[in-house]
C-alpha cells in the first residue's frame, strides 16, 4: 500500500493506493494544525481501506504544507502531484486548472502525466477559492451554495475588481442597490473564470482539460470557465479535490518501486 | 580614488586558501566602502558623483579624478533600521511616483527623500543614462534634490544616426564634466582609465567563462559579490581581486572541485538588491546558477567570443567608448534580438537544463520581452520558469513552489 498526504491549505487529503487502484481516501479540516490534520486524515483513509499504517510501504507528501510532515518518505510540490493524479484517473488529459482555497495553477502534462509547463497566479487571493470565501460571506451564503445559487442567475452582474478586498466592498453595494443574490453570485464566478482564464490563454489549453482541486466542485465556476475558454473539460470520476493526493500516493508506488529495483 | 589594494593587502589575498575566503574579503570590503567613501571626501574635498547603470561611463569620471559611486549603501536583508529599509524606501518614493513604477528607482528617490543614507547624502552630482521611463522620471524628481545630468540613450540599437546622436550625447557628458570639476578631462587620460576597465572585462571574461565547468567553482551569490565589486570598489583594487580569485577558480577546476546541483541560466530585470534573496531561494532547492543574463554579468559578453573591450586603437577615444555602451543588449533596445543571440549562446555552452527568468515587478521592459525569450528557448529545447519577485524579501515561499515544481519538470 502507497499513501498520499495532500496538505492543501484549508483541508487536507490523504489516499491510500495498492496496484490496483485507489483503496481508500479521507480529508480533514487543517483545525488546529496540519501535521495533526495529516495524521488524523492518513488514519482515517487506512481505516476506509481497511488496513492498518504497518501495511504502508511508502509514503508521499504534498501541497503547501508538505514540509511540516516529518513521516513521510519523500515530498514533491502539487504541481507534480497534480500531473500525476490526473494521468491515473484521466490518462487521455493534457491540461489542468486547479483552483485550490490558497492558489490557482494551470498544468501541461503529457501522456504519462509528466509536466511540460504550469503557471500559477499572481501572488494574491483574487482566483482562488479564498475569493470566493470571502464573496460568500458578503452575500451570506456558505460556499458550498454559492454555485448552485449562480445557476439560477439570468443576468450575472459584473464584478470589476480583482482584488479581494475591493471586490467584497463591490458585492456589498451590488447588495445594497437591490441586485439577486444568485446573479451577484455568478458575477463573482465570472470574476474567478477571468483570473483563472487569463492563465489558461497564456498556457494554451489543449484537449481534454481537466478541472481540479476544491473549487472544481462549484458548478458556477466550472460552468463560467468553460463559457470563458470555450473549452469543456471532461468529467472526472472520483471528487476533484482528492487529485493531489491520488497523484502523491501514485508517485510513493514509483518511488517504492524504484528503490526497489535499486 | 582611494584604493585600498597595497602590497600587504594582496599578499594577504594571495595566501588565501578558498575562494570563498576571498569573497570573504571582498564583501567586508564592499561593507566599508561607503564610510570609506565620505571619509575620502571630507579628508580631500573630492566631489562625489554617484552613477546608476552599467552604462554609466565610468571610463570618463575615473579620468576626472573624481570619487564615483553606486549611490545606495545596499543591504543584504531588510532590517529594522528605517534607514536601510527597503520596504519605507519604496513607501517614500510614491510620494512623487506611481505605484506601478518599478522599485529600483523608486526605492533610490525615496532613501533621498528620507534623507538619512549618509553616502546618498554625501553625492554632489547624479549622472544618470535615461535608460527607462521608471528610471528617466524619477530622476527628473531626484534632480530637484540634487543637481542630476542625465545623458539621452538612443533605443534603435543598429541606427547608424542613433549612433552618432549617442557619441554626441557622451561627448555633452564629458563636457559637463569638465565644467563641474573646473578643469579638462583630457583623451589620454580617458583612455588610460580605460585601458584599465578593459583589463576589468577580461578578467569578468574570465571568470563568467570558468563557471562552465562542472563542478562550477563559485556559487552564484558569490559570483555576483566578485562581479559587482568593481562598480564599489576602486576597478584598480577590483582587478587585483579578480586577478587572484580567477587564479583560485582556475585551481579549483583543475582539482575537480566546486558545487554540484542543477544547473541553470538566471534571465530577467536588474538584479540589484533582490538578488541575494533570490539566488538563496534558488540554492535552498538545489540550483546552482552558473550564468545570468543581467546588465553586472554576462550579457556583457553577449555574443561569447571575447571580452568586448573599448578600441584603444580607435583614434576617437569618445567614439570607442560610445561604441562599447550601446551595444549592450538591454530590453530598452529595439529591436533586441542580440539578446536571444546571447541566451541561445548561454544555454548551449553552460551545460544547463534550463532557465529562470527574473520578472522584477513593473519592469516593464524586461517583463515584456519574456514571452519572446521563452519562445526561443523552448525552441531551442530549454524550458523556462519566470519567477515573479517584488523587492522585498516576503515572497520566498511562492518563489520555492515554483522553483521545486521546475525541478521536478526538467527531471531533477
């Protein structure tokens, strides 16, 4: 059994993995603090696989706070990973967008899920999922609603600002002159599409494109994206926010085996 | 201008058995120079004229027998001292200048408007190219605060007419001068001084032509301390310097000796104070930059044949000089395919795996020839990571996931 430990900035994510495919995964919130989050995730994900941590054979780090896991055998950054996990669940995708709570990054890859180019954002929340953290709360709306709101929009209103802060105080007044909710709400995936689209022109985006991490799951963004590149992005089959994770553990099997074969 | 280099001080050098026990030396030495500087000043009333760029015809104000200077007193950190913060620097500069200026000169005008760099303090002249808007307007500031010449920089590099509109302008220079210090500076004294900095190219020469070896006998931070100090440093002392440390890196190839890593080209903006953040991000992930093509290094030598020195046999010392400094490929050139000539030369004699661009905020000229410069590297087969950088120290952490994940690309 191979382990991969996502630790993304809001939650984080572990996967176990044998040959055959995914065994088991879990996520915890980083409350209070990511190492324990880790722990608690990787024991939550062998219980799902019904194995215990002796069965590990190797173990892989990822995401912005790979660092701080002192147990794991190797660490690679969730550009890699990202690449990696992709290719296990999509092997025919060349791009990814991965809109993550903290960043959003645009990946190449090529038949066997190795990088051939990414791009990140600028050094700010606008285009990531803390955006819409904030936006939510400005309309009073948890998250999770926040794209099922949008889809009901018949005129999404504009929102300018790129950044967070100004952006929040733009939603505010939109509220305040009488503006739905739900085309405020599509407003601010529209927004998100632009940040996140301008990478996606830079990179080029070749077929099929693929859309992951957590603000994957919001339908008002994917549905924005999309309009915005005019590219559809294939489905995936397993919750978009486990791709770090899956590519993590899919390279400790790699790294296992290379070692291995030593 | 006073040196430091005597007999004792280079056989002290000479006994030194590392190299980077010279650069030891040298940056303790780069460390005293400003209060060495206003020292020399107060003790022989010697005007103090500060020049900021590498083209800065430092040929003419060495044969002025004035003091001549990079005017910041440049830390390697930010430090609580407000006096050598960047970050306040900067803050002070947007009193006049806009936000999306880039900081170099922003940073320069605001220590001034603060007021309290003793060696900004102590410059009695600005000689200034007008390289760059960013650079050009805030200078135009500066000069309310301190008499400033700025020289005119034709941006049509092969214009035969822009040419002879440039050696006007070096001319107008040395005239101004000429006036400031109250006496002649004559042609051969000018051309003795550069004679000298010519001696300064071939041993830089030299040294950007040693870290082709792998092992690379320096590290990229160090490099950077040995082929900057004589911008500091009188280029006598500096030639005394580089002449002794070539001959340790000479020593250490010889051995096999140096640093292992993955290999890298550093492309982009001005460096200037950012580099040393940046160059320990890069070496905290394993990377060992072994040529960059910014204005202190090797794009000085952009087509990698020779040293490009000054034609001392050219008649017209003032022609020769004009001749050397504008053909350097800087981005505010146009069109400046010399540039893609050198990084193509770079990445193909360096053994390399890749490049780092350097994208220093609102540079504009630098920021907008990236996407050419990466087109003819991926042609070429190298790939490219820009790296964003402010100013400041703050962005480290975005900088190491964009350099980890380039490693991981290129396989290493």
């Amino acid at each position: 059994m191979y382990a991969g430990i996502d630790v993304g900035s809001r939650v984080t994510k572990a996967v176990i993995l044998d040959g055959d495919g995914i065994r088991g995964c879990a996520l915890e919130d980083n409350i209070p603090q990511p190492l324990a989050s880790a722990h608690s995730a990787l024991a939550k994900a062998l219980a799902a696989s019904g194995v215990g941590r002796d069965a590990l054979l190797y173990c892989v780090g990822t995401g912005y706070g790979r660092d701080c896991l002192d147990f794991v055998d190797a660490r690679r950054t969730e550009l890699s990973c990202d690449g990696c996990g992709i290719n296990f669940i999509r092997p025919d995708a060349r791009t990814i967008i991965d809109i993550g709570a903290q960043d959003s990054k645009v990946i190449k890859i090529d038949g066997s899920g190795a990088m051939l180019d990414f791009i990140l954002n600028d050094k700010c929340a606008a285009g990531t999922g803390r955006f819409l953290e904030v936006m939510a709360g400005a309309i009073g709306l948890s998250v999770d609603m926040l794209g099922e709101y949008s889809l009901r929009s018949g005129k999404p209103c504009l929102v300018n600002n790129t950044c967070t802060v100004f952006a929040e105080t733009e939603v505010i007044s939109l509220l305040s002159s009488g503006n739905k909710t739900e085309d405020i709400a599509a407003g601010v995936h529209k927004a998100i599409a632009s940040r996140v689209g301008n990478c996606v022109m830079k990179l080029g985006a070749e077929p099929e494109v693929v859309f992951a991490g957590g603000v994957a799951k919001n339908q008002g963004v994917r549905s924005a994206l999309e309009q915005l590149t005019g590219v559809r992005f294939a489905t995936l089959s397993i919750d978009p926010q486990f791709v770090g994770a899956i590519g993590a553990a899919r390279i400790a099997c790699q790294l296992y085996k290379k070692k291995e074969n030593a | 201008m006073e040196r430091i280099m005597d007999e004792k001080t280079r056989l002290r050098l000479e006994s030194m058995e590392t190299v980077e026990e010279l650069i030891g030396w040298v940056k303790r030495a780069l460390t005293d120079r400003p209060g060495y500087i206003i020292d020399e000043k107060k003790r022989t009333g010697n005007k103090i004229i500060g020049f900021c760029c590498i083209i800065g015809f430092r040929e003419i104000l060495d044969a002025a027998g004035v003091i001549y200077t990079p005017p910041l007193t440049t830390p390697v950190e930010d430090t609580e001292d407000s006096r050598i913060n960047t970050t306040s620097d900067i803050a002070a500069g947007e009193r006049y200048l806009p936000k999306t200026f880039c900081p170099i000169p922003k940073s320069m005008l605001g220590r001034k408007i603060k007021g309290n760099d003793p060696l900004l303090e102590s410059i009695d002249l600005f000689v200034t190219p007008s390289i760059c808007d960013c650079r050009t307007k805030a200078f135009e500031y500066m000069a309310q605060l301190v008499p400033t010449y700025m020289f005119d920089v034709p941006k049509k590099f092969d214009e035969p007419a822009a040419f002879e509109y440039f050696k006007n302008e070096v001319g107008n220079l040395r005239k101004k001068l000429e006036t400031f210090i109250g006496h002649p500076i004559p042609d051969d004294a000018i051309a003795e001084s550069a004679r000298i900095f010519n001696r300064n190219s071939e041993l830089q020469y030299e040294h950007c032509l040693l870290r082709r070896n792998d092992p690379v006998p320096i590290t990229s931070t160090d490099s950077f301390f040995a082929m900057t100090c004589d911008m500091k440093l009188n280029v006598r002392d500096a030639n005394v310097f580089l002449e002794i440390l070539n001959k340790k890196m000479r020593e250490r190839v010889a051995r096999k000796e140096g640093f292992k890593g993955v290999r890298l080209i550093l492309a982009g903006a001005p460096l200037a104070r950012s580099a040393l953040t940046l160059y320990q991000t890069l070496a905290d992930c394993g990377v060992q930059i072994v040529a960059e093509d910014t204005c202190a290094q090797a794009r000085k030598f952009f087509d990698f044949t020779s040293a490009h020195l000054i034609d001392l046999n050219n008649g017209d010392i003032i022609h020769a000089l004009a001749k050397k400094h504008m053909r350097l490929p800087c981005a505010i050139y146009t069109p400046n395919s010399k540039r893609i000539e050198l990084l193509e030369n770079l990445v193909k004699s360096f053994n390399v795996k890749g490049v780092i661009y350097h994208a220093l905020e609102n540079c504009a000229p630098f920021n907008a020839e990236y996407e050419k410069i990466k087109a003819a590297m991926n042609r070429a087969g190298f790939p490219v990571l820009r790296i964003d950088n402010t100013f400041a120290t703050s962005d480290r952490e975005q900088q190491k996931l964009r350099v980890q994940g380039f490693l991981e690309m290129v396989g290493s």
